[in-house]
C-alpha cells in the first residue's frame, strides 16, 4: 500500500487538518487494474486500517482527518472499521464517485449516520454536472493549477453559500499569501509550506546560530561532551528537555550540573537527542508542521536506507532529512544555508546540486510526499522495493514521531 498524509492550513500557517493521499498497489506492475476503482478494494479502506493501527490522535493531534473514498469502497461498512470520533473525520470521494442515484443515495445515508464529506478533482467544466453531489458536500478541494480561484470563489459563494472551499496544490509562499487575500478559503494545501520565502539575504538570529552550532559540534567526529552542555546551558528550553530526557533513564540519579547531565547520556544518545530536540527549537518560529514533516522525513530516510542498500549510511541520512528544509528555517538558499551548518559532501550534493550517491533516495522520498504514486511505482521497480517494505518504513515513521512528541509533552 502506496500512502502519505499531508497537511491543510489556516490563514496564519497552523495545521487544521490532514488528508491521506493513497494507492494500493504498484500499478507499473499490476497494470490491469491501473485507474480503476479495483485499486482500494471494495472491503477495506487504506487509511482507515493506519488509524486503526496508529490511532487517529497519533497521527493528526487530534485535528480533521480527510480520509479518500472511491466508486467502490464508499459503499465499504465503515463503522466496522473506524471506531474513533466521528466529528474528526472527513470522507473524502474523488470524480470516479458520479452524481448517479447509487452514489447519491449512498452519500445521503453516511451523511444521515453523523460523517462530514468532501469532493476533490473536480474541472471547472463538471461543477454543473456534480450540483447533486456538492450540495450534500462539507467541503470542496480546488486545484489552483486547473482552476482560477478567485472566479471560482463567486461561483460557490453564489450556489453553494454553505460549502466550504479549500484552496489546493499551491505551489510558493507567493502565492498562498495571495489566495488569502482573495479570501474565501478555509484551509490551503499544497508544498508552499516547505519552500523559502524570496527574502532576500539577511542575518541569522543570535539562537538560531547558538542551535546550528550545536548542531555542527555533535555531528562533527568524536565531539567533545563538555563543548556541547556548554552551549546547551544558555538555553533554558534545551536544558529542561535534557533534564527530562536523563531523568527517564536515570532515576534515582542526582545530576549535578548539564556536563553531568550530557555525559550521563553518553556522545551516541547526546547526539541523537540533540539532533532532534534542538532541530524542534531552532524551527520554533515556524510553523509546527516544519518540525513535523522534517522529523518524520528523517525517520523515513533512515527506515529506507537497507532498500537502497545504504543500511551503513542510515545515521547520516537521517540528518539529510533534517537539515532538508534548512533553507526554509534559515530564509537563504539551500547553497547558502549549507554553508552554515556543516554537512558531509554526499549530503550537499544531494540538497544542492540534486546529485550524488546520496540523491536517488531523496528524490523517491519527495516523490512519495507528493503522491507521485506512478513515479513512485517505477522508482520501487528500479531500486527493487516491496510495496510491505515501503508501506512499513512510512507507517514506523508516522508511529515514531508521534511516540518522540508525547515524550517530549
């Protein structure tokens, strides 16, 4: 099973929602049942057997989550499989669900037993034709490249006045901020989240340069314990979760001052913590899902590294995942945020330059955020990846970070 959860915003960048983007098989190599509905199955739904497994808490913090439906599994028994809160739940059909009286009869029975819906990929040439279904409809997901989204706002507005619109696949900061201004818009979607802002060049905050130095100590060959606790001591934040983190291994423990504190972890846990609890401050400014998706992006590089026959590399890919959105933190080039916080050559040449030993796994991974579930399918062909290997390497990577958070609470 082929899925990726991804982010829906507010007006001020906080995360309101998730939806689950997903396919079941490898369609490169199951080509007889490639864009048809057959691909989810009939009886179970594939994001419905994750929030069983993670818990719908777990993975959303207890935010909507818009869980996509099919001409098929729509009429699947849901309740049966989704015990949790209905109000946190969003069905989410796509176009193959066509304003038909099956469907439609469908559609009003689930609404009648308490769930919210959506309907996304809809062209502006249909929203005529789909009037039955979007006027039973919670939400509609408009795609910014294949729709002006400010026409399209009128026109809702006037039919539909009680549907709420969710701006989708925007592409740059630019451009959020201008659909906001439009105005109109509930949640907004897309990858401008993780892309820098044109800015322009411009100084590091004081912190900041305090957590990337940090950063560059640990990860730098046999560092010195003392060096670090030093630098960790002029933060009160680093220093109460440090406190916190010894104080879970060592009990009945007295730590008598952070240098005791940071060799009481010892270089490999020290450094382990650090790259992910200073990681979490120095995003502090950002929006929470920054430090979400780069935590989960580690893990998954990491949980990824033996497919790509990279096992030995698996600690400093983890990294890469990290320091993968630096430009974003540091409101500079990747090329010039780089040159601040130390990473190997294989590292560099991946984010920089696209290229190197290192690159073939990141680019899957951005590939597999986005859903490019047929690119995916041919890079897994290539690099000889399991849909169970693939599928297991994510899930632990959702089921990490959200055990990492509640540690850390």
């Amino acid at each position: 099973m082929l899925i990726t959860l991804v982010p829906f915003f507010d007006d001020s960048m906080a995360v309101i929602a998730y939806s689950f983007f997903s396919q079941k098989n490898n369609n490169l190599l199951e080509p007889s049942v490639q864009s048809t509905a057959l691909n989810d199955g009939a009886v179970n739904i594939l994001a419905l057997d994750l929030i069983q497994k993670v818990g719908i808490d777990a993975l959303t913090g207890g935010k909507e989550l818009f869980v996509p439906l099919n001409n098929v599994n729509i009429f699947a028994d849901i309740s049966s499989q989704y015990d949790g809160p209905l109000e946190k739940l969003i069905l989410l059909l796509d176009s193959h669900v066509k304003p038909e009286e099956m469907y439609l009869k469908r559609i009003k029975e689930l609404k009648q037993m308490g769930y919210k819906m959506a309907v996304r990929k809809l062209n502006l040439q249909e929203f005529d034709h789909y009037k039955q279904i979007l006027l039973l409809m919670d939400y509609v997901i408009l795609d910014d490249k294949k729709v002006n989204l400010q026409n399209v706002k009128f026109y809702f507005g006037r039919i539909y006045p009680d549907l709420k619109l969710i701006a989708g696949n925007i592409a740059t900061g630019e451009r959020y901020e201008e659909i906001k201004q439009i105005g109109g818009y509930s949640m907004y979607e897309g990858e401008f989240f993780r892309l820098p802002l044109n800015r322009g060049q411009h100084d590091v905050s004081p912190l900041k340069v305090n957590y990337i130095r940090l950063l560059n100590i640990v990860n730098s060959n046999n560092f010195e314990l003392a060096d670090a606790a030093d630098i960790i001591g002029q933060d009160t934040a680093l220093v109460i979760s440090l406190l916190k983190m010894v104080n879970t291994r060592a009990i009945n423990s007295e730590i008598t001052s952070i240098r005791h504190a940071a060799a009481m972890l010892g270089q490999k846990e020290l450094k382990k913590w650090i790259n992910t609890a200073v990681t979490k401050e120095l995003y502090a400014d950002k929006p929470n899902e920054i430090t979400r998706f780069s935590l989960i992006r580690a893990k998954f590089l990491e949980n990824l590294a033996p497919a790509f026959e990279m096992a030995v590399h698996a600690p400093e890919l983890f990294l890469m995942g990290l320091f993968s959105v630096i430009d974003v933190i540091l409101e500079l080039s990747m090329e010039e945020a780089l040159k601040i916080v130390q990473v190997s050559r294989d590292v560099h040449d991946a984010l920089v330059k696209q290229k190197g030993k290192f690159y073939p796994i990141f680019e899957f991974i951005l590939r597999y955020e986005t859903a490019d579930w047929q690119e995916v399918s041919r890079l897994m062909i290539i690099h000889n990846i399991s849909l169970d290997q693939l599928h297991a390497a994510y899930v632990d990577s959702l089921s990490w970070y959200s055990n990492l958070i509640s540690r850390t609470v």
